[in-house]
C-alpha cells in the first residue's frame, strides 16, 4: 500500500455515495484510474441504468479513462475499486495494462452475492498464474466501503440480487 492510497480510494467511496447513496440496494461501487497522481477517470456501475451486464463501475471507468488518455493502454496506472474486482473487470484491467489494482471490501468482507465464483479468486488466480508485474492490493479503507454493501449472512431479498 501506498500512501497515496487512502486518499484516491476516499474519493472512490465518496463518488459512490454521490451518485447512487449509501442503500446497498442501489450498489453504489465506484471505481478510480490515477496516473502519475493525476485522476483520469471515475465510475460508478451503470448495469441497470444502461441494461448492460458489463457495465460495472471498473469497466465503465476503463472505458473513459481511455478515451481520455487517447490509448486504450493506460500503462502505469492504479485502478481503485470500492469492492474487490470480479474476474472480468480484473482481466479488463489486464488488458488496459493498468499496473496496479487497489480496493477497499474483500469479498469476505461482503454477501456472497457479489461475487459469481465460490471458490476462486480470480485476483490470486491472475496474480500467481500470468501477471507478476500487477500488483494487487486489499483493504484500503475496507470497512468503510464495506457499509455501502450487503454484508455476509445478511438476508437480501431476491430482487436485490443484482450480481455487481
Ligand atoms: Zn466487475
């Protein structure tokens, strides 16, 4: 962890609650690309505004963060998550060269709902079999992130379970 850390991912969780509030029913993730200390992007999850399965905020966040830096490449970068990245958004962060990948909650820290596999995790699986130059940090400002989740053994109605 660097120093620097805290302070993006307090402006991921404040994005977040910003723009969807603090009810885990409108899972408010929000995702942040900084490079050389500068903020080139930021996103929430976008899945049900825009009925798009893909739409989680580390994408949606990718996506502009590459428009703004003129490359889909964005080499360097730190990608800050509110929740621990799924499979695809980490794979998406590979393939955006991004150079580290920082979040607050784990999924043990959250409802299981969040996640689709149940025994991998994809962010060791990446970490151990291609990518030794990504660098994968947890638990920044974890338990305050993890307020804006259903948490583990919580009763979450079935219309709620959205999986993002
Ligand atoms: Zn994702």
């Amino acid at each position: 962890m660097r120093h620097e850390d805290e302070h993006w991912m307090r402006q991921a969780h404040d994005h977040a609650v910003a723009e969807k509030g603090s009810d885990p029913a409108n899972t408010p993730i929000a995702a942040l690309l900084v490079l050389d200390g500068k903020e080139v992007a930021r996103g929430v999850n976008r899945t049900e505004e825009c009925c798009d399965a893909t739409a989680h905020a580390e994408i949606v966040t990718l996506r502009s963060g590459g428009q703004a830096h003129g490359d889909m490449r964005i080499e360097g970068a730190t990608l800050y998550s509110t929740l621990q990245p799924c499979g695809m958004c980490t794979f998406a962060s590979i393939w955006a060269g991004v150079s580290r990948i920082v979040y607050a909650a784990g999924r043990d820290d959250v409802h299981e709902m969040y996640f689709e596999d149940r025994h991998l995790s994809t962010l060791d699986y990446v970490a151990d079999a291609y990518k030794d130059d990504l660098e994968l940090v947890g638990g920044v400002l974890a338990q305050e992130c993890a307020q804006l989740y259903f948490r583990p053994g919580d009763e979450v109605p079935e219309e709620d379970q959205a999986n993002e």
